[in-house]
C-alpha cells in the first residue's frame, strides 16, 4: 500500500539545491524562470539597521537606551 503524501513531502525537501548560486542573484533567477507561488524570507535581528532603523539593545542608540528618559521599566520585565 503506497503511502500518501511521502512523494508530496520528497517535492519539497529534495537534497538537491533548487538555486543555481546562493546569493541574490540565484534568488532572482529562480523567482523569474520557476515562478514560485510562495517565497518566505527569514532574516535575522538587525536586518533593519542598515535601513537606519536603531537596534533595542546599544547603549545610548538603541531603542531600549532611548525609552530609559520616559522611567519605563526595563524591557525585560515584560517577559
């Protein structure tokens, strides 16, 4: 008895890559010649400060440092 959805699962993990260069211009190639209907971005923190967006954690810029004028607790208290 064939077991369902193991060949729909072997569609999305395949070990071989689907990029032909793993930098931006892969992920245009790929987006413009295999028309994915769905992309997902993962980025890690600080993917903003380029943007000048500031970062919650540097002394004296961050968003953190720049709050402790307003007497706020500290931000871990709301964890």
């Amino acid at each position: 008895m064939p077991q369902e959805g193991k060949q729909e699962t072997r569609k999305y993990f395949s070990s071989t890559p689907v990029l032909k260069s793993f930098n931006l211009a892969g992920v245009v190639d790929y987006i413009q010649n295999e028309k994915p209907q769905n992309v997902i971005i993962m980025a890690g923190a600080g993917i903003s400060c380029s943007a000048g967006i500031p970062d919650f954690r540097t002394k004296g810029t961050g968003l953190y440092s720049k709050l402790e004028k307003y007497g706020f607790p500290p931000p871990q208290a709301i964890f």
